[in-house]
C-alpha cells in the first residue's frame, strides 16, 4: 500500500516533530518507507520520536536564519539528501490588538510566519539543486478569516499561505512542490492537555465546543487529521498540486454565516 505514496527511500525532515501532529506526521512519512529527521526545540522530545521510528533527531531552533540553516543542513547531512519537508511550528498568543506591543509582533511573526521563510530557503537550496522536493507547511483559518484577538497571528499565516503560492510559481519549473494546510480548531495534545480529566473529557468538552459554534460535523479535528493532510501533500497522491492550501476545518468555511435561523439566504 506505501508504495501509492512514492516515497520509499526519500529523505524527509519533520520540523517539530516531537510531538503532537509533528510526531505523528513523522511516523507516517516512516511508515510511508521515507527515511525521517526528526527536528525540535526539545531535545528529549526529538530523541523519543526518531527512537520510535528509528531516524534521526535533531535539536535547534528555526526562529533565526542561523539555526533554520543549521537543522536543515544537519537533516541533509544525517539522511544523505533532502526532498520531502514538513513543518508544523506555530503558536497563537491572545491579545486585543490595541495593546500588542512589539515584543508581541516580533515573536508572533517570528514564529507563525519568518521561521518558515528561513526553514524553505534553506531547504530549497537542497531541493532546488537535485530538481526534486515537497514541502508542506502548516497555516490557519487565523489567515483566511479577520482573526479578533490574534491580529498578528492571522497575518503571519496569510503570509504562510503567500509564501507557499508564490514559491510554487517560482519553483515549479524545477520540479520542487511547495503547499499548506489550513486548519481550524484542532484537539492537538498542547490543547487537550490543559483540560482537567481523562483525555476522552478533554475531546468532549472539545466537541461540545464545536456543536455549539454550528461546526457542520459537530466536532473539532484530531492531531492525526492534521497528519494525513500533511502526509498526503508531501507525496505523489498530490503529484500535479503546487500552491494549494487544504482547509481543515470541519465544514466552517462553508456553512451560511448566521446560526440563529433567523436570517435565510
């Protein structure tokens, strides 16, 4: 069955791979016959996931030009090529934007936004010199909808969603993909492990959530839905798909705005 996706043998790096749906994104592109780098802030957590699936783990950092070139320079080294890159970083912080300082801009952009610039021009330079590659990069619904209360995330993902239109035109003719997922509300494990109780409460007090903000399958996704998505941009099931972006959300985006049925269309 691997062999639909194409990618026995090729050289993939997961950035943030420790954990969450970078974890599982990591064991699919295994299990799919890809030989895998795991890269993460967190030492441990990289070591625990390349253990899992017998790869290999690197730690770093991909908020400055420096230590994106250093992760992906080292996954190219310890896999013997690079074609396939997944990158899943990111991290919403709250805040009205009349009191977003610069502090707030900087690392919101930093993090949704620049880290991705860095991780694909050090990538493609891998890519772009063998003429093969995919890449794969995780936005937001943050950037397709006015985002209240996280303005510089939104924009940083806009920009995610930009940044992979505008390398697919420039890089297309060397035969090197580039696509994002968008999701919405996700119970990733970063989320669901802030909730009192089991892990089933958590998911249920999610999905509770989801149906009463009119979410058309009455629940919020999983980590592994997030995943699969990531799996299958970065394979040849997406072979002929450059410069897309996979909204992951349920069915939001395309309900009738208004909920309290008195509004008809």
């Amino acid at each position: 069955m691997k062999d639909i996706f194409g990618l026995d043998g090729h050289k993939a790096l997961v950035v943030g791979g420790g954990y969450g749906h970078g974890r599982l994104t990591a064991h699919l592109l295994h299990e799919a016959g890809a030989q895998v780098a795991v890269a993460d802030i967190d030492a441990d957590r990289a070591s625990n996931v390349a253990n899992e699936i017998g790869g290999h783990a690197i730690v770093g950092d991909v908020t400055t030009p420096e230590g994106a070139k250093a992760i992906v320079d080292e996954a190219h080294d310890k896999l013997g090529g690079l074609t396939r890159l997944a990158n899943v970083v990111g991290l919403v912080q709250m805040g009205q934007f009349i009191d977003n300082d610069p502090a707030h801009w900087k690392q919101q952009m930093d993090l949704n936004l620049m880290q991705h610039v860095y991780v694909c021009q050090a990538a493609g330079k891998h890519m772009l010199a063998v003429g093969d590659g995919a890449i794969a990069m995780v936005a937001s619904v943050s950037g397709i909808y006015g985002a209240s209360n996280q303005v510089a995330y939104g924009m940083a993902k806009a920009g995610v969603m930009s940044l992979a239109r505008s390398l697919a035109a420039e890089w297309g003719p060397v035969g090197v993909r580039v696509n994002a997922i968008a999701p919405d509300i996700t119970a990733v494990p970063r989320l669901t492990e802030n909730f009192p109780g089991s892990e089933e409460e958590a998911l249920a007090m999610f999905d509770t959530m989801a149906k009463g903000e009119g979410v058309p399958l009455q629940r919020f996704g999983r980590a592994h839905e997030l995943a699969r998505p990531l799996l299958f941009l970065l394979s040849d099931m997406s072979s002929y798909m450059t410069g897309q972006c996979l909204v992951i959300d349920g069915g939001t985006m395309v309900r009738f705005p208004h909920t309290t049925g008195g509004a008809k269309p």
